[in-house]
C-alpha cells in the first residue's frame, strides 16, 4: 500500500459522519469504505485486495476514531481531554 493511498484512505474516514460510520457492520463498512475510495481513484485487482485487508485490520481503530469524534460533537470535547 502506497503513502498516498494510506492517506486517501484516511482522508475518507475523516470526511464520514461519525454517527454513519458506527451504525454499519463490519462488512457493510469495509465495503463502503472501498466504494468511496474508488470514486476518486482507480484500483487495480492486486490494490483492491491490499485495500480490504487493510481496511478489515483497522476496523477497530476506524470505530474508535469515530466514536471519539461523535463524543467530542455531543460535548464538545474529547473523552481523553
């Protein structure tokens, strides 16, 4: 996986509602996640395969980040601060 697609991947996750994000499955956010990136860049077979195993690795870390924004939107801060 290269840097950029690393970013763009992030960028993604980011531009998403917190809410939409926590509301999907494991599956259905995997997919939505590729479908996004897609839009905006073209993927070979080898790309799209590297992608979802990334994507189904991070899926933890991608809820938490979304919880921690849906948070920080509900009380304006952080759990952490």
């Amino acid at each position: 996986m290269t840097p950029s697609m690393l970013r763009h991947l992030w960028v993604v996750v980011e531009k998403a509602q917190a809410n939409f994000l926590l509301n999907l499955d494991d599956a259905s956010l995997e997919q939505w996640l590729l479908k996004q990136f897609k839009q905006e860049r073209s993927l070979n077979h080898d790309e799209v395969n590297i992608l979802n195993s990334y994507i189904r690795s991070k899926l933890s870390l991608i809820r938490d980040l979304a919880q921690e924004r849906q948070l920080t939107e509900l009380f304006g801060h952080g759990s952490l601060c």
